[in-house]
C-alpha cells in the first residue's frame, strides 16, 4: 500500500484494533487532527479520567457551571499535564472572539488558552471535553503502524467524540464502518509472548 500515507486524511478516528495491548491505546478511539510526513497527533476520545473537571477548574480558581460529574478525559500519554479544551461550536452561548479557539473541523473547536476554559466552563456545551495529554506519533510512525493493521480508519463522527458512553465508543465506532467487534479475534498481552524456545 504505498499510496497510504498519500490518503490518511486528518481529521478522521483511530480504531485500535485488537491486538494493540498498550494500556493507553488498547480498544480506544483517537480523534487524529493532524498528520502529515513529519508527524501525526490526536485525542483519545473514551479513556475518561477519574479527575473531575470542577475539581481542576477548582484547583486553577476557576468557576465550572457543568455537571458535577464531568470527567477529565485521558487523551493520551504525551504530556498528560497539558490540558485541552474540545468543543462543538454551534452549541456554545459566548462570544470567544474571531481569533478565538481553533476550528480543528467542521464545527469542531480545541483551544489550549486557560481564557477560552474560563469563558466555556461558566455554561458548557453539550459537546464538551477537557482532555489531557495527546497522542503524537513521529515520522512515518503512524502510517507503519497502519500498515501492520494495527489501527483502522473511521470518518469523523462528532457523535462519537463526545459519546456519553465511553465505554461503548470503540464498539459503536467499528459498527459505523461495518466492522462488528465480536468477529475480531481475542487478543490478550500473552499472545505478544514468543514460546518457542
């Protein structure tokens, strides 16, 4: 498939398929919003932390106007202290301003700015996540990965994204492109182990 790299376009999910046994990344769902051949990075989209959003905001004296009970999300292992703000657009009741946070798709927004959190935070949309940390890849990784099946490929599904039910993300994710979870094969940690010595 030499033509892969050419066609993986960002934004797009991740499925990880089966036999990725990372702890990070195994039955999860990225959001890739970049890739290109110097590198890739995204958001898993349904490792929920067991950190309140209000107990951040809280610790950064900042009001949250949410649920009680919003999670942080894990979004994955590269630098899990900086935290990032996903949101669709179209829900939000405050002016950010034209040079406000990024559009990262249609309708999709992400910021790193502590200001644009403030202003979220008071009334969150619908369609909100605070992730921490991202998944990144370096040249050519990701495609590699790919390749060797490791990953397939979904359209963008804001739905899915910001599913209310994490658990069942991955699931519903490999249905929407046809593929139904309980045909693939089981994979455990021992399958990586080599017993032939």
């Amino acid at each position: 498939m030499p033509g892969l790299a050419a066609d993986l376009r960002a934004p797009v999910l991740l499925l990880a398929m089966p036999q990725v046994t990372d702890p990070y990344f195994h039955r999860c769902v990225v959001l890739l919003l970049h890739h290109d051949s110097e590198g890739s990075f995204g958001f898993v989209v349904n490792r929920p932390t067991e950190i309140r959003v209000a107990e951040i905001l809280e610790g950064m004296e900042l009001a949250w106007g949410g649920e009680e009970s919003t999670m942080a999300y894990l979004g994955g292992p590269v630098q899990p202290q900086l935290g990032t703000v996903l949101y669709a657009d179209q829900e939000v009741g405050v002016d950010l301003g034209e040079d406000g946070p990024q559009e990262v798709a249609p309708g999709l927004r992400m910021s790193h700015h502590v200001a644009d959190l403030e202003a979220l935070a008071v009334e969150p949309p619908p369609s909100f996540r605070l992730v921490l940390g991202y998944a990144g890849w370096g040249a050519g990784q990701l495609v590699q990965e790919i390749l060797r099946n490791d990953w397939l490929t979904a359209p963008l599904d804001r739905a899915l994204v910001f599913s209310g039910e994490p658990e069942d993300t991955w699931d519903r994710a490999l249905r929407s492109v046809g593929v139904d979870p309980e045909t693939l094969p089981a994979w455990t940690a021992s399958d990586d182990i080599d017993t032939s010595n």
